[in-house]
C-alpha cells in the first residue's frame, strides 16, 4: 500500500486538466480517482470504481451535478450518494451501501489539492510559496517510474551537481560542498527545509560549520526551499525561480509539475521567458533522470544501508521529518488501486 502522510494537502494535478462537463480518469496516490466538475465548475473527486460492477466512472458522463456511470446508468451525487439505478425504476429504494467513496479536494494556485484525512469541518490553508501567488509561468510535466521520494531528495541533493550537470548548471568543477546550510521547521502548518548551498572548487578549504554558514547566509534567501508533503522551490534570482509538485502516482511512479516563474508585470514577456526556461529544465531533469531511476530501493524509507555524509544534510532531514510524519499517522487508502499492468 502506497506510504502517504495524514492531514496533508498534496496537489495532484492541474486546474485546467479537468474541463466542465467531462469526467477525468486518473491515477494518483496509488488509487484510481475521477475528477468532474458539476454544476457551477465545483470540482469533485471520487473513487474511479463504480460499486455496482466495478466500472470506470471516469467513462461515463456528468448530467448536471451527477455523475453516470457507463455501464447500466447509476446516478451519483457529488458526496457520493446513488440517486439513481435505471433497472429498478423511479420507486425503487437504493439499497444501502451503494454508494461511492468520495475524497474532499480544492483549487488553488493552478492546481487540484487532495486532502489526505479525514473530512472536517474547517480545513487548514494550503502551503503554497506565496511569493509565487499571480507570476507567469509555464509548466512542464516529466513522469518518472520511481517512488516519490527518490525524486524529492534529487532535488535536495547538493552535491550531484558537478558531476551529473557538468555540462550544463553544474559546469565549473565546484564539486566541493560547503554545509550546505539547513534550516528545518514549521511553515504554513507544514515541515519545511530551507537549505543554501555553497559550493566550490575543491582549494583544500576546511568545511565551515553550521553556526558559521548561518552567520554568512543570515538574510539571504535560501538557493531551495520544501514545504510537506511534496513542493520545492528554486531560487535562481529574486525575478526567475523554479518551482515543483512532486506527485506521487502510486509507489513506483511519480508525476513532475516543473514550473518555471518569471516575476515581471509584463505577462507576454514573463510567458515567453518561462517558456524558454522550461526547456532548459527539460533538458537538465533528464540530467538527473538517467541516474535517478537507477536508485535502489525505489522508496528512500526503505534504504537503510544508504552512507549518508555531511554534504546529504538536507536530504537526511528530509528523511527524519518523512519518517515523524510517517509516524505521526499513515493515511488508510482504499485498497482499490490500478496495478502495473492496468496502466
Ligand atoms: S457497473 Fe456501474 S452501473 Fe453497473
Ligand atoms: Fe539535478
């Protein structure tokens, strides 16, 4: 079963993938989920398995605020509720129980976020770089077949840089890292690490500590920052930074949003600019990507015989705070999920 934290948001796709009208299949924490938008656009997310047979729902279609499945044209509300089974008529009663597993998800900042809890009567804000609220941006979507956690620790990890991006952000042999510096606490209601990475040519320098790190970068923004469950930002300039939703698809596939921003009111200008830039990123995932994919165990929790050294220091509390959270309380899915050989 897919290893997810409780109580998190985590953005699992793109507003603007799920048109009116339409209902949208999708594999995503290790379920199969449809999405559809009743009437006035509201957004709703339900299991993708029609109690009745077992069908896609994600096949059917939406009348007004319900979804039909394609099969023999139940009806359902958008908490769920059968409405309607064609075969037994209008006076019918509809039996208890037939009815289908519903998920609370919201919209914000171009993307659908899934809460991994229980319902409640208030939900707590989404954690989102709020810097990043209303810029340009252009997105590019890479899917990698491993497990989440791999790719959130390549894009904390500071000192794969010389080596597997030599040729391109990597060039200039600084493969000597200094910290890097990590901050680690409590952000928007979320975990975050903030790390600033200092890298050199390797001059026989000593490592600077901590306390001395902290003095120098006191003030500055951090080059990466992560907020839990699965968002990272980077800090190209105080104008250009990249931004990504890792998302997990179940435990041995894993989704990018890869956003490129370019904070500048000229939004023709900022459009074109992050469209260059998210070529680039292409370019420099793929980087990483050949190398990635060969890390075993897919799942970083598992790897306890990983030699973690002082250079890994953001990816090692990254690893700390997944395994509290873990701890904290795993999140029970429906066993219902999309096999390898379904997709
Ligand atoms: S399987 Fe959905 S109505 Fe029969
Ligand atoms: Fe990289």
């Amino acid at each position: 079963m897919m290893k997810l934290l409780a109580n998190h948001w985590y953005p699992i796709l793109e507003s603007r993938e799920i048109k009116t009208g339409r209902p949208f299949g999708v594999e995503r924490l290790g379920m199969k989920l449809v999405l559809w938008r009743g009437e006035k656009g509201h957004l709703h997310c339900q299991l993708d398995r029609c109690p009745h047979l077992g069908a896609a729902l994600s096949k059917g279609t939406v009348c007004k605020d319900q979804i039909v499945c394609p099969f023999h044209g139940f009806e359902f509300d958008p908490q769920g509720q059968c409405l309607h089974i064609p075969a037994n008529g209008h006076q019918a009663r509809i039996p208890a129980g037939m009815s289908l597993q519903t998920f609370t998800v919201r919209e914000a900042h171009g993307f659908v976020w899934f809460w991994s809890g229980e319902p409640l009567e208030r939900y707590p804000a989404i954690p989102f770089f709020s810097d990043l609220a209303g810029w340009p941006y252009t997105t590019s979507i890479a899917d990698w077949p491993t497990h989440y956690t791999r790719t959130i620790e390549n894009q904390l990890d500071v000192a794969h840089l010389a080596f597997v991006h030599k040729t391109t952000i990597g060039a200039g042999g600084r493969s000597f890292v200094d910290g890097p510096y990590v901050e680690t606490g409590l952000e928007q209601g979320v975990q975050s690490i903030r790390v600033w990475v200092s890298n050199f040519q390797d001059q026989g320098q000593p490592h600077r500590s901590q306390a001395e790190l902290a003095e120098v970068n006191a003030g500055k923004e951090p080059s990466l920052h992560f907020l839990f469950p699965g968002l990272w930002k980077l800090q190209i300039s105080d104008q250009i930074q990249n931004m990504i939703a890792f998302v997990p698809i179940n435990e041995h596939q894993t989704r990018y949003y890869l956003r490129a921003y370019h904070k500048t009111h000229n939004r023709l200008l900022g459009k074109m600019l992050t469209q260059v830039m998210s070529f680039s990123n292409g370019f420099i995932l793929n980087q990483d990507k050949r190398v990635v994919l060969t890390q075993l165990p897919l799942d970083s929790s598992e790897a306890e015989q990983d030699k973690l050294i002082g250079a890994d220091r953001a990816i090692s509390q990254f690893r700390r705070l997944y395994r509290r959270l873990l701890e904290g309380g795993e999140v029970e899915l429906p066993q219902f999920a999309a096999t390898k050989d379904s997709l």
